[in-house]
C-alpha cells in the first residue's frame, strides 16, 4: 500500500517547539567587594543532544562520530574569609559547635576541613544568613554591614569553589529527535524538504510538549531511523530507483473546499498544495479523485467545474468535470483525472484546485460562515479534492544539478585533482554542519575507509 500523507490544505511540515530547558538559582546574584563583576550562582551546565540526522550521512558515506571526553577540572580548594569566620565565631558557635550541634551542625568542625568535603553544609549557611533566619530572634547578632559582608564573602568562596567541579549531573548519551527537530535537521543539512511523518513514529504530547518521552531509543525506533536515513540518502544523492514509486496525499474530509485554500492561485478553490520531492528527472503521473458520500456519489457535482493541475504555479492540465449521463456510475467523473509529464529532480510545489465561480456566490443578505463537508447535514456547494496521487519516475535519470547534491558534492575532482582530498573536503564542511564543531582529521580516518 503505497504511503498517506495528511495534505489538510498545505502538505509540507515546518511547525516550530519551544523546548524548556531547567535553570536553578538559590541567591540573587551578589557583587564582591574588591571585584569587577557580578557573581551568579552556579547553574547546571546545558549539553547539546547528539543529533540523530548524522546517521543519514552513515549511508551516504561511512561516517561514525568520534566523541570526546572532557577531562575535569583539579579541585582547587578555597578558604573561608576571615571576615566570615570571625563573624561564626562571634555569634554561631554558641549553638553550633561540635558539643551542642544544634540541627546536625558544628561549624568548629567544618572549619577545619577543605570547604569542598561540606559544600551542600555551607550553602545552608548562606541561605540562613541571607533570610536572616539565623542568628534567631532573641540573640545577639552582627550589624547589617557585617551581615551582608559575610553573605557575600561566604558565596563568593562557593562560587569559586563551584566553578572548579562543575557536576550537571546525568545526562543522556544520546536524545531522540522529534519529527519536527528531525525535519529540520535534514533541511539544514542536506536542503531537502521532506515528509517526516511518513518516516518515523509520532511524538508523544505531554502538557503541550512533544519531547518528553525523546530520552529513550527502542531496537524499533532505532530501525525506523535506519530506514529513514536509507530513503532520505536516496533522495540526497538522486541514486537510480530499481522501480517506480507512489505516494497519496489525502485531504482530510472535514476541510470545507468552498473558498480559496491558502497558497493556492487567486481565482481558484479548494484542493490542495503539496510540496513533492522528485528523486530524478522523468516522466511522472499526477492523479486526482473527488470526495464521495457514503452512496459512493460525487458530492457537490452540479453543472459543470474545471479542475486545474499546477507545476510551481504552471499550469500543466486542466479538466472539465460534469455530472454523468443518466444512469451512469459517478465512477466516470475522476477516472481520468491524471496526466503524465516530465518533471526534473528536486522539490516542485504541485496545485490541484478547482477554478472559482462567480456564479456560485447567491444574491442573499450576508449569513453567518457555515462550512460544507457532509453530504446530509452540511452539504457541499461543489466537488472536492479527496487526494492526489504522484507515481514515478518512469524511464527516469539521476540529475547531477539537484540542490542537495550541490549542498554535498561542492567540490569535484578534475582531471589534476587528488579524489580523495575532494572527498576530504566534502565530508569536512558536512561534518562540521551536523556535529558542531571542529573537525579533525582524526575524524576523517573512519569515513575515508
């Protein structure tokens, strides 16, 4: 069964998310006496997701990605400020010493050890101290001066401290794309527009969000990837079809075709406009068939309609669509609505849409917006497009022109040229788009084998 695709009025995918990302704060940023800039609290550090778009290249040449490791940081440790100490000495060690330990807390003990072994202990104290919650109501406490000073003293040596052994905590080794970050992807990197929702499994919404549930990577999914990058690769490269394919754009019923459909001509209604990529150049069969009721009757077939074919907003045929002899199946009204011509490779916007008639306005007063797409309580003012159907290539060719293999192939040995410095240049500027980074030529060793 060859593949639906939803064709609701515009069939091209490209709906941007927004993903949340978390950040934790515990103090209002704090200026240092003596310093020259703000000092934030240390916030876990964002790590960018493997894309799982790279595994396209996997097919078009052997790519695997080389990781690297970060080496961490040494654990420099840092001191408490006198200021603070004396401050702890003064008015904390009444309560919170090793022989009271009022709450779990001797601050006589912690100062003999590196701030580092008791950070969590110290950031407490910081909290405390920044409430005002300690020293209680009651008992003696340091001026305001003294107290501001020590909070800033106290999370200036944390965030020293901090910013030597950073720890953003588990994280993925690889993340999932959603269908539409995997889309865009493949945009980005190859230049071509697909139809991902053909491809891969839907998303999973949750409160809005469609990449809560992108963390895990069954032996399915994984499949589905694989496959995806082996058809998307073909489409890249324009490799030669063992056969010819099919694939069915399907308006979904409830789409009232009365009125001019965005993006679509002025003067026509209706329809729908689907962005198709071509693999190759060749001969292609475009098809078309009308919306029917449950008595398998056209609906909306009264007099006569002309139906528009459109290649990039060319016109390439036209029909004229009529109500059946009597006692003739409507079977007869769209089995020939189809035409075959050469199409070259790549992306081309194809239109099918009925032309608008003047006549079908009524001289009324105006009446409230009321959609036409069931037979019986809603009927239809005129026929619709139920959906379109793209066979081929017949008798097609790869076409060296295309935009995604200008993207890939830049640059092409000549007659002087070493191939494999071309290749080298070509997988280097790729590389470089799908990970993000420098790429060396350690890299290269496995994709050049």
């Amino acid at each position: 069964m060859p593949p639906l695709h939803d064709a609701t009025m515009i069939a091209r995918p490209g709906n941007q998310r927004i993903v949340p990302q978390h950040v934790e704060t515990e103090i209002a940023p704090t200026l240092f006496p003596g310093s020259s800039g703000v000092l934030v609290r240390p916030t876990p550090m964002s790590f960018v997701p493997v894309s799982f778009a790279s595994l396209v290249l996997s097919f078009l040449w052997a790519v695997s990605s080389c990781g690297q490791t970060l080496s961490p940081a040494p654990l420099d440790n840092v001191d408490i400020p006198p200021m603070v100490v004396k401050m702890l000495q003064s008015n904390c060690m009444d309560c919170h010493d090793h022989a009271t330990s009022e709450g779990g807390l001797a601050l006589d003990r912690l100062l003999e050890e590196p701030v580092a072994a008791h950070a969590a202990a110290w950031e407490a104290v910081v909290r405390k101290l920044t409430s005002r919650q300690m020293p209680p109501l009651g008992a003696p406490r340091p001026a305001g001066g003294a107290y501001d000073e020590a909070v800033t003293g106290l999370a200036f040596t944390l965030d020293e401290l901090a910013a030597t052994r950073l720890e953003p905590g588990r994280t993925e080794t690889f993340r999932r794309l959603t269908q539409t970050e995997y889309h865009n992807a493949i945009r980005d990197l190859l230049g071509l527009e697909i139809d991902v929702t053909d491809l891969l499994p839907a998303d999973e919404a949750s409160h809005g969000f469609d990449n809560v549930t992108v963390s895990n990577l069954s032996p399915v999914l994984l499949d589905r990837y694989v496959s995806a990058a082996q058809k998307i690769s073909r489409l890249a490269v324009g490799v030669r079809a063992d056969q010819a394919a099919e694939a069915t754009y399907r308006v979904p019923p409830d789409v009232t075709q009365d009125t001019h459909i965005l993006e679509t001509p002025i003067g026509t209604r209706g329809g729908t406009v689907i962005r198709h990529h071509f693999p190759q150049d060749g001969r292609y069969e475009i098809q078309a068939w009308l919306m029917r009721d449950r008595n398998e009757e056209v609906e909306g077939l009264r007099g006569s309609h002309r139906l528009e074919f459109l290649l990039d907003r060319r016109e390439v045929a036209t029909f004229a669509i009529k109500p059946p002899p009597r006692g003739v199946q409507d079977h007869v009204v769209d089995a020939n609505l189809k035409r075959s011509l050469h199409v070259t490779a790549g992306p081309h916007d194809v239109v099918v849409a009925f032309a608008q008639q003047s006549a079908a306005l009524q001289e009324t007063l105006r009446q409230p917006l009321n959609v036409h797409y069931n037979y019986y309580r809603h009927p239809r003012l005129g026929p619709a497009i139920y959906q379109v159907t793209i066979r081929g290539p017949f008798a097609g060719k790869p076409s060296l022109g295309t935009a995604s293999r200008k993207i890939i192939f830049q640059r092409s040995p000549g007659s002087d040229d070493d191939p494999s410095d071309c290749a080298k240049t070509n997988l280097r500027r790729l590389l470089r788009k799908a990970y993000r980074r420098e790429i060396t030529d350690v890299d290269l060793d496995a994709p050049m084998t």
